[in-house]
C-alpha cells in the first residue's frame, strides 16, 4: 500500500520546507498551489515533481477535491504546509498503511500559540481526520471549515504521535486570519439564507470565553490561555457581525456625500 502526501497551499515559503522535510519518507508527494508570489512553489520542487498551480480559488473543500484528484497512491495524508509530523506520528501512519485496513485515521494536533505549546482550551488534542483511503473518503466543498467526509461508513481510529501546529507568526498574523475566516463563514450563510445579529455575536463571544477559559481550562495555558479565549471570544463576535452587516444593514444612499 503506498502513501500520498498532499497539501494545498499559497505564499508559504516561510513554512514549507520545514514541513515537507518531515515527510520524505512518503512514496508521493502533491503539492497545489493557489497562485503564490514567493518561493512557494521553488521549494516545493525540491521535493517532488508533483507541483501545480490552480489560482482559481473556488474555497478550501474544492482546492482540497482537486489536489485529491492528483494522487495515485492508495492512501492520502493531508496536511498543512504549518503542520510538522513529529517522528513517532510517521511510525504511526506507515503502521495504519501497511495494515491496509480501510478507515479514517485521526491525528492529535498540538499547537504552537504566541511562545509555548497549547495544551488546554480546548487545543489539544485536537484530533483531525487526515489520513484515509483514496477514493473513499473525501472532502466536501465548503469555502472554509471543509471537512472530511465518510460516505461508506469507514471506521474512524486514533493514531498516536503529535501533528505539530505552528498556526500564528504574531498577533497581526491571528488578526488577518481570523478576518479571513469571518468574512468567509458570514459569506457562505448569508447565500444560505442566514441571518445575523449583534446580540448572537455577543453571547456566542462571551460563550466562546467561558468555554475556552474555564470550562477546557484555558488558564492552566497561562497568560497564553487568557489571551487565545480573549481573540477567540473577538473573533467569533467578529463573524457574527460581518453576518450582520451583509444581511440586516441598508447599503449606502445614492446621494451620500461625495456621490
């Protein structure tokens, strides 16, 4: 049974080798790319002649399906160029492969936050389904928060070893990424037919707080943890009110000033 490892990324220079220098051991490499204008796509070439470019961006579920189409393997590891695959996962992995048992496979992810490791509020082990059988298991095509699906029914197991998350550079970097995320969930339920409010924002923030805080014990993570439940709380306030914005707010008159 042999393995494919595949990302979907864009302007990652700064991350890929890294990433990809844990994952040599894999019998492919598929690499697609959404248009980068750094050394993305130089650094990808060095590990594998399986690099394309799609600019297209149709959301992360399709950029996902058409990096899926590219794999010959039998088996798909899906991975981030921000991801790294700690030693004892790899052992993991090429066990479940070898097996050859159909299934899903999840991978405890440990996250690297603002100067230390993650391992409360909620962040760990935050298991993410990852590996699985070509062909039967896939992703669906939502514009962000895309997720795995299982049509067959295939059993879902846990594999051991850490998926290292080093998610945000700085804080301007969370910032950009949490608006990204926000304005793409507000667009995708407003062409649901959602509707949003302040009011929802405020009470799924403060819900966010409490949950991440002291409910997960987010202050066993330090000055850290307060500070991931005070962006997370903003953050998905923020997304609520984009809603809110597009769906409950007139737009502008045609004889505003300036007009």
């Amino acid at each position: 049974m042999s393995l494919a490892v595949v990302l979907i990324v864009k302007n990652e220079a700064d991350h890929l080798r890294a990433c990809l220098e844990t994952l040599r051991w894999a019998d492919e490499i598929v690499v697609l790319d959404a248009g980068s204008v750094d050394t993305t796509c130089d650094i990808a070439r060095e590990f594998t002649g399986k690099v394309m470019v799609n600019a297209d961006w149709q959301g992360f579920g399709v950029q996902r399906q058409r990096a899926e189409a590219m794999v010959e393997s039998d088996w798909i590891l899906m991975v981030d160029a921000d991801e790294r695959v700690t030693p004892e996962l790899r052992d993991s992995i090429q066990a479940a492969v070898a097996q050859g048992e159909p299934a899903i496979h999840t991978l405890p992810r440990l996250s690297w936050c603002f100067g230390d490791f993650i391992r409360h509020s909620g962040w760990y082990p935050d298991r993410v389904a990852r590996l699985y059988p070509r062909g039967k298991a896939g992703y669906d095509d939502a514009l962000v928060h895309e997720k795995l699906q299982n049509p067959g029914g295939l059993p879902v197991k846990a594999l051991e070893g850490d998926l290292l998350h080093y998610t945000y550079r700085d804080l301007r970097h969370y910032l950009e990424k949490s608006a990204h995320y926000a304005q793409a969930w507000a667009e995708q339920r407003a062409a649901r037919g959602k509707q949003g409010s302040l009011s929802a924002g405020l009470v799924h923030g403060l819900g966010c707080f409490l949950r991440m805080y002291l409910l997960r014990a987010g202050f066993l993570d330090g000055r850290q943890g307060l500070l991931l439940a005070l962006l997370s709380a903003h953050s998905t306030f923020a997304k609520y009110a984009d809603l809110w914005i597009r769906t409950r707010t007139p737009p502008p008159p045609d004889d505003a000033p300036g007009h």
